[in-house]
C-alpha cells in the first residue's frame, strides 16, 4: 500500500474529463476484452473533450498541432 494526499482543486472540469475518460475506458474495455492499453490511449486521444473544444477539440489534435509549433 502507498501513502496518497488528497486536495481540493482550482479547476472541476478537469475532474469531470478524467472521470469521463474512465467511463469511456470502460465502456471501450467491455466492448472489447481483448483491447490493449495502447488502443484504448489511442481510442480516448481521439475522443473530443471539453476544455479543447475553443482549440483542437481532442487531446491528439492538440498534442499534433503542439508539435508543429515547437518543430517549426
């Protein structure tokens, strides 16, 4: 067993994304059993999340146009 500190947060809807993308985790995992931790990291970086949506919409979109701007 580890020892955890729990704190309040400055931000709830990051909360509520990362508790969505549980939800979704599961719900990908019961469709499909047989799916690994790299599918489904693929399948919720596709997914569209809310602090994005005045951006890239989904946290791949964001993370490629990221990378565009720091390569050129």
């Amino acid at each position: 067993m580890q020892t955890v500190h729990l704190g309040v947060t400055a931000n709830r809807s990051v909360v509520d994304v990362i508790t969505e993308f549980a939800r979704l985790a599961e719900i990908h995992h019961h469709d499909d059993s047989t799916v690994t931790l790299v599918e489904l990291m693929v399948r919720l970086a596709a997914t569209p999340c809310r602090p994005l949506y005045s951006r890239k919409v989904s946290p791949d979109r964001e993370l490629a146009a990221t990378f565009q701007v720091i390569t050129t």
